[in-house]
C-alpha cells in the first residue's frame, strides 16, 4: 500500500463526497422547511439521471447542455410532487408523511422500470472524457467536474438562502411558519419554491452524474441512503453541514474500502449514521 | 385511560360487539373445513400467503401501530427467522419446530439491541435508523460464508413428507393449517395484547410519550418491549417461510421488499387497530397474486406501481385506512345494557 494508493483513495472519496453534499443539501432543505423527509430522494436522482440519458439518446444533447432543462423539469416535478401530494399530508400524523413520499418512492421506481426496463443504460461518448495525471493521482475528467458544478451550485445555494431576500424567507418558514405567514411571506409558495429548489440541486447531481454513472432505476437507493446519513450527521436543516457531512461519507466510503474490506462499503457509512445519532443527535452542525 | 383500562379489565374477553365474535368463530370453522372442499393447490397457496402476510403486518402494526415507532427495516426479523431455522437443521438436524423458537428468542435479542442502540430517536430519525440496519443485515448476510453467502441455503430434502423436517412434498395442506394456526395464534395473541394493561401503556407512549412519561411509564422501556415482541411475531413467520419454499438466500428472505410490504398492508387496511392488517392482506395479497398470473414475470413493476398509488391515495385522502370506512358501530364494542 502506498501513499499515492492512499492520495488516489482520498481523491475519489472527495470527488464523490461533492455530489453526496449536493445531492443531501436539497434533502436537508425539504426536510427543514417542512419538516418532511423526502423518502423518494433518490428516485428523485435516478430521474434526473433519465432525463439527462433520454435527452442524450433522442436529441443528441450532451449531458452538460441538457442540465438546465432537467433542472427546469426537476424543479417542475417538485412543484408538481408539492401541490398533488405534500400539501396534502402537511397537517396528517408523521407515519402517514413517511408513508406518502415511501409510496411516491415506490411508484416512481417501478413506473421507471415499466417504462424504461430494468437495464443498465449509459450515455455514450460524452464530451467529458479521460482522465487527467496530478503527479502520480489519476483523476477521472467527468468526475472531477461533476464535484466541481457540486461545489458550486452548492456555493450559489447557500449564498440564496443566506444572502438573498426569498432564501430569507424560506429560512423564516422554516423556523416558524406562523410567525412567517403573519409577516405575509406565503408558506405554501415557500413550499413549494422548497420542493423545486431541493430537486434542482438533485438535478444538477444527477445530470452531472449520467455522463459516467450507469442508469437504472435502483440507481438512486445508494444515493439517498447515504442522503439520509448526510443530513444528520450534518444536523437537522443545517445546509452548510451537509457539506462536511457529504465529505466525510465519501472519504469514509473510499478509505474504509481501501483499508478495511470493499464490501462492507455500505456498512461503514450506516455506522457512521447510528453513531451521530445515538451520541450527538443534533449532528456536528445542528442548532437544536 | 385508567377509566377505561378499569372497563377492559372488567369486561370478559369475549366482549367485543357479539355479532364480530360470532362472525370471526364462523370463518375460522369455515377456514379450517376450507381444505376438504377445496384441495385446489393454487387457492391453498394463495390462503397461506394471506396467513403469512396477514401476520407479518401485524407484526408491523404492534411497533408502528400501538407504540408509535416506524420500522423499515422489519424485513431483518424474517431473515433471522428464516436463517436460524434453516442453519439449524442443515447443520446439527435440529427440527425447525426449535428453530422457530431459537429464531424467535434470536430476533428478539437482536430487537431489544437495536432498541437499546436507537432508543433515544424518535420520528425520522428512528425510520431511517431502522432502514439503514435492515439493508445492513442484507449487506452482512450476502457476504457471511457460514450460512451460503450469497447463494444462500438449500434446506436438504426428505424422502416422504415428514413432520419433524416440515416437509411436505405431496400436498399443500399440512402448510395450510401450520400457517393457519400461526396465523389465528398471532392475532388472538395481539388482540389479548391491545387490551392488555400493556397495550394501553404502547397506545400512551404512541399518542404523548411526555405525558406518558410523567404518569410513570417508561417510554423508552415499553418502546423496547413493543419492538421485541413485534420481532417475535415476525420470526416464527421467516421460519414456515424458509420451510414451505424450501430455499433462502438474503435477497429474498432479508429483502426491502418485505419491510415496504408490510407497511403497505397495514396501512391500506388501518394502523393501530387489531384487524386492519388482515384487511389490507385480504385485499392485496389476491391482487399481487393474480397480477403475477396474467402479467407472469414482469408483472413485478406494475403491481408495485400500483402498489405506490394506492399508498399515496390512502394516505391523502384515508389516513385512518380502509377500516375507517367500515360503520363506526362495527367498531365499538357493545355497549353494556
């Protein structure tokens, strides 16, 4: 084992700890403004990925030119996700929130899989290609820009929320819908701008991700698996910490498979969950 | 709740509204004649499916239903019924009748450590933690080369059917009443539960743990108890499973699948009531049935498909589930002259 096996090993995690920050960030952003975890997350990406592959394949679009339409058609399905179905459950028991997004998760996969086959597709001969050499590191073209459009729509996320009027508002929904409502910021736009936003950011790692991930419609468990460890490690409704969060997840999964054993990939990152929340419930950035 | 905890102490146990009571001694003569008029081998498989599921949700309902605690990763305690049985007998002979009880001791350890582990959640947080061990105890089994990794087990096949093996490779009616029993056993046991001092502690813990809390109740300890019981009507059911098909491998037996099915059933029938599972199974399990008749192998997406809407609308427009539309005089137990 030697250090540039180890560089290589942390390079990857990095990369792919990018697009678990983005991909967890929209999560987080569902989840704090509504206090709603969206179970269909990761058919949410596994969508996007489709988009991007089917805009490939019947208008020989390449993935990077196709991200603002499947932005633009991911944030459409979070409205739309919003109004025929949240608005719905807003008030209803928490068993019955699960059990809608779970059932949303449900039919979106199976419904991609009637569609479109169980097959493995992928897009071929996509603009971003090869590798490149950084002193010994070989580092995959696609990857590496796929984490860096992560970290700056990530960037431009957080500089929306934090800095801009309708981010503020969103925030102060998030924290008192009530309150929010009497200074006549209007929740259910707020939700719904949530929904689209949060899906946008699944777009963005979705598109990015078609032009070297295969595509097919378990493609997304993984990702909001690991989404769902991201946001509580990074604590509730904190966006900033999903960014350490989604790192973390990616250096843990590629070193824990370098040094421990490949297969148990999985296993180390739902260690990681259970430990954050049996001994810091609040995650390493939560307010609460 | 000690008024009516007071009221169900008093009331003998047959007193449910008398027309139920008869009605339900009525299908279960029905149900254990059914095989003398009726030797079909498709109908008997489709009623020991319903038996299987009927009292996998229920399983479901006792954690999700009565405490309040949603579990997606029940699936692991069939697995672990399933296996222990099936390793068991493979490998010492032992007859799956002690590996029914040496799974249920087994799942209901490991629920007592998984509540020990995550007790302090609640909500989201205890959904996702349930999940992600689910889908673990999937990852650990397909790599465990004791028990067949990924190819799983085959359980080593009798000569002639054999009651000691569980084995019956003439007819399908031995299962049928194996499972039946299991089947009434489970839901006799739950109803005595929900009216039980313990089952009016889950229901508390379930609606307001704080004031649960401050009337003596040990949330965390019932919490706890709801989880490993819950495992312990799961088990013996991933035990007959393994035996009636004879062959477990972890996709099948620890599947996400099983986890999303048993919630689906619930739900659809009605969580936190004693019959709403069998309604959501009687309902379903014919449905999943013969779609995978007229669709054959693909028919896996579209039932599911249509699995996903019928949850979504459930949960939108009958969050109490399909019991709720029954007449609420069905419900209520008669009331004393």
């Amino acid at each position: 084992m030697t250090i540039e096996i180890i560089l290589q090993a942390v390079a990857s995690g990095l990369m792919m700890g990018l697009i678990y920050a983005l991909i967890a960030a929209g999560l987080s952003l569902i989840f704090g403004l509504m206090d709603i975890v969206n179970f269909a997350h990761g058919e949410h990406l596994m969508l996007s990925m489709f988009s991007s592959f089917w805009l490939w394949s019947l208008f020989d679009l390449d993935p990077i030119f196709s991200i603002p339409i499947t932005i633009l058609l991911m944030a459409l399905c979070g409205v739309a996700t919003h109004y025929f179905l949240i608005k719905h459950i807003l008030k209803a028991k928490m068993l019955v929130q699960i059990c809608a997004t779970f059932g949303l998760s449900i039919f979106i996969r199976s419904f991609a899989q009637f569609l479109w086959t169980p097959d493995f597709q992928n897009i071929k001969e996509p603009l971003l290609e090869g590798r490149i050499e950084i002193s010994g590191i070989f580092i995959g073209q696609p990857q590496f820009y796929a984490s860096i459009v992560c970290l700056v729509s990530f960037f431009l996320l957080y500089l929306f929320v934090t800095r801009t009027e309708t981010g503020l508002a969103l925030q102060a929904t998030a924290q008192d819908r009530k309150a929010a409502e009497i200074l006549g910021i209007p929740s259910d736009r707020m939700f719904a701008l949530g929904w689209a936003i949060g899906l946008s950011c699944v777009a963005v790692a979705g598109g990015m991700m078609s032009n070297y991930f295969f595509i097919f419609p378990d493609v997304g468990l993984n990702f909001a698996l690991f989404a769902f460890v991201a946001v509580a490690l990074g604590g509730f409704g904190s966006i900033i910490g999903c960014l350490y969060a989604g790192i973390i997840i990616g250096l843990t999964e590629s070193l824990g498979g370098l040094l421990i054993d490949p297969s148990y990939k999985l296993l180390y990152v739902f260690a990681i969950y259970l430990l954050v929340v049996i001994y810091r419930p609040q995650g390493l950035f939560g307010r609460y | 709740m000690n008024i009516k905890l007071e009221i169900a102490k008093q009331e003998p146990l047959w007193n449910t509204n008398k027309n139920i009571v008869r009605f339900i001694f009525f299908i279960v003569i029905f149900l254990f004649l059914l095989p003398y008029f009726n030797t079909n081998s498709f109908y008997l498989h489709l009623m020991i499916t319903i038996f299987m599921y009927a009292a996998m949700s229920q399983s479901w309902n006792v954690v999700a239903g009565m405490s309040g605690q949603i579990s997606l990763g029940h699936g692991a305690f069939f697995g672990l019924g399933a296996y222990s049985s099936t390793f068991l007998y493979m490998e010492y002979g032992v007859t799956p009748w002690v590996g029914i009880i040496v799974g249920i001791f087994l799942s209901s350890i490991v629920a007592i450590l998984i509540g020990l582990s995550v007790l302090r959640l609640s909500g989201h947080y205890f959904a996702i933690a349930t999940l992600l061990i689910g889908i673990s105890f999937q990852v650990f089994f397909q790599r465990w080369d004791l028990v067949g990794a990924a190819s799983g087990l085959w359980v080593p096949l009798t000569e002639t059917d054999s009651w000691y093996a569980i084995q019956f490779h003439t007819s399908k009616i031995p299962y049928y009443y194996i499972f039946l029993i299991f089947f009434i056993l489970t839901f006799f046991l739950t109803w005595l539960l929900d009216r039980s001092k313990v089952g009016f502690r889950f229901r508390a813990v379930r609606d307001d743990p704080q004031a649960a809390a401050s009337l003596g109740i040990s949330v965390s300890k019932y919490k706890i108890i709801a989880y490993a019981i819950s495992a312990m009507i799961m088990a013996p059911m991933g035990s007959l499973f393994a035996q009636y098909i004879l062959i477990i491998d972890p996709d099948r037996v620890f599947s996400f699948d099983i986890s999303i099915f048993v919630l689906l059933l619930t739900v659809l029938g009605g969580v936190g009531n004693v019959w709403g599972p069998l309604i959501g199974t009687i309902i379903l399990i014919p449905i999943t049935e013969y779609s995978r008749i007229w669709f054959g192998g693909t028919g896996g997406a579209i039932d599911l498909m249509i699995y996903g809407v019928i949850l979504m609308l459930i949960c939108v427009f009958r969050p109490e589930g399909l019991i709720s539309m029954l007449p609420s005089k069905f419900l209520e137990r008669e009331k004393k002259r």
